[in-house]
C-alpha cells in the first residue's frame, strides 16, 4: 500500500515597514487580515487536503489635515483686539490620535504687521462660531489636546485670536500660523514611513503617514479703519385689516395689523458692543404676542430664556450683544390697531 506523503503549504508575508510609500489608510488600524486556502489533491489514488493561513494586524498610519475656514482675509480695524481665525483640524489617519496646537504670531511669510497676544480656543459647543469660555475653551497644551478618531470622521474646529497692534493701517496684512502635531512619540516631522514599534493603537506598530504626522496652515487679518457705522431703517404696512384684504396694503383701520420692519445694518470694520433695539408700541396700538422675529427666525416675548427677543412694558426689545462687521440685521414684529 502506497503512503501518502503530508504536503505542507507555508505562506510567508513580509510586510517593509522601511518602506518610503505609504499605502492611503482606510481600514481601521489593528484590524486582523487573515487569508485561508485550502489545497485539494491525490496521490496514488488517495484523496488529501491542507490547509494554510496568514493573519496579520493593520498598523497604524498617522496623518493630519489643517485648513483655514474663513472665507477670505479677516477685516479688523487698528487696535481692536480678540480678532478670530477659524481652523479645521481633522485626523486623517486610520487610529485614534492626540493632536497638540501651537499658535505663531511671527510667521516667515511676506505680510505687513505680527499680530499680537495670541491664543488658541477650541469649538467646545460645535457650532462653529468662538461663543467664548466657557463653551469655547482655552486651549491648554498638554490639558485639552484635541482627541479625534480615525479617517476623517472626527473634526475639531479651532479658534486664533489675536490683537492688531494700533500702528496698523488700511490694506496692510498680518497672519497668525497655527500648527498641529500627533503627539505620538517620534512622529512629527519624521519622515513619511517611519515605523513607531509598538506605539499605535492598542501597542500595535504604528508607521508616520505622507503627511509627516504634523499640519500647518495660516489665517490672515486685514486692516480697514473706516469706522464703524451703526445704522437702521424702519418701515410699517397693514399686512391684514381684519375686513377681508390680508394682501398689503390694506387700510389702517380698526382691528387692522400693522407690521413694522427694523433694518439694522453695522458696517465698517471692527466690533459694536451691547448692541440693543428697542421699540415701544405706538399708542392706540396692541401688540400681537409672539410675533418678533430676527432675520425670518422667530424670537420669544419672554426676557428669561435664551433668544434675543423680549416683550415688557409695552416694548419690543432684541438684545444682539456684540457684534463684528459688517452685518445686517432684519427684526420684525405685528400690532394691531384699536
């Protein structure tokens, strides 16, 4: 009788981690890649089978993105200060990864003027405008270094703010640097394929991404010094005069609506603080509740809640607090006549 003799099958993966190219992250780092094959076979008439497998574990590729998000230079006046930059960080690698910020106020670029005591914020609320701490923290290295998951799903929006010194003067420019680098050890700035034994995710190897594991980007300030100008326009027609037409015009009459229109419109450069309208009802007048609105928004009669609206004391009060130009505002709001 014949004996069969064992096929063994051997896989052998290399895997370069000295390699210069990196491969574009996608699948989660430390996720398990196994390979099975099954080898069927005779011989001497008798049927046999081996198997074989590879498994290995994804590494962790470290890669950042920082894009400026304003939609063109700043406009800010001389001496104002707290002027905002707004930056999106975004983690592009394919692991969890600690980010920490560093603001520069001096950067080597061709501009008119350094701005001045800089400091960074993060968006802590999420929306994407600086509310200030505490729902826009300070950043504090070290403290708060921004953490984002992996593949882009995960953003921070971050906030530069920065005096302009008093000397500066229309059309001159100023920019503020801001730099991001993975705080994994031995990452930034090293170049790209860079293998980190044992430092990613979960002590899996982790190598340095084309990016170098590090970002920089730059937000400029531009100076205008007209000053600022607060302005508003106010008109009214009868939206309804309770007798049938409820197309302005109507005629004013008895039981008729009114709607009064406030155009509030900032412009120059610079900021306008504790920026209130109020508006008392006319006499002989009744004020249709709830009916303010700012810029198509509805607003609430009550003074304890969040908005910008209130009614009391036969008033109509919007609150708009501080304000950077230039902007325009639209307030509406209805009484009837009696």
């Amino acid at each position: 009788m014949m004996k069969v003799k064992n096929l063994q099958i051997i896989f052998v993966l290399l895997l370069s981690v000295l390699c210069s190219a990196v491969n574009a992250v996608g699948t989660p780092a430390g996720t398990p890649i196994t390979n099975n094959v099954t080898v069927n076979f005779n011989v001497g008439g008798v049927p046999g089978v081996e198997f074989g497998s590879t498994v290995f574990q994804v590494q962790e590729v470290i890669n950042v993105n920082l894009v400026w998000q304003d939609a063109g230079n700043v406009i800010v006046a001389p001496g104002a200060t707290a002027q905002v930059l707004t930056f999106l960080l975004t983690n592009t690698g394919n692991g969890i990864e600690d980010f920490a910020l560093i603001l520069n106020n001096s950067p080597v670029v061709v501009d008119d003027f350094d701005p001045l005591n800089g400091n960074i914020y993060l968006d802590g609320n999420g929306n994407g405008t600086f509310d200030g701490p505490p729902a826009d923290p300070l950043y504090v290295p070290g403290t708060n270094d921004p953490s984002l998951d992996a593949n882009g799903i995960d953003s921070q929006v971050i906030f530069l703010l920065s005096d302009i010194p008093a000397t500066a003067t229309t059309g001159q420019t100023g920019v503020s640097e801001l730099t991001s680098n993975a705080l994994t050890a031995g990452a930034a700035g090293s170049p790209a394929g860079t293998n980190l034994n044992g430092l990613g995710d979960g002590g899996i190897d982790a190598v340095v991404g084309t990016t170098q594991a590090t970002a920089v980007a730059s937000g400029t300030y531009e100076v205008n010094s007209t000053p600022v100008d607060v302005g508003i326009v106010k008109s009214a027609q009868v939206i309804n005069d309770g007798n049938g037409c409820t197309v302005a015009p109507c005629d004013p009459i008895p039981g008729a609506t009114i709607r009064y229109s406030l155009q509030v419109t900032i412009s120059g450069a610079g900021t306008v603080d504790n920026l209130v309208i109020t508006d008392p009802i006319p006499v002989d007048t009744t004020y249709s509740s709830e009916t303010i609105t700012l810029d198509g928004v509805a607003l609430t009669d009550s003074g304890v809640d969040a908005d910008a609206g209130n009614f009391s004391a036969n008033t109509v009060t919007v609150n708009l607090g501080t304000i950077s130009s230039p902007v325009t505002y639209l307030i509406t709001f209805d009484v009837t006549i009696n």
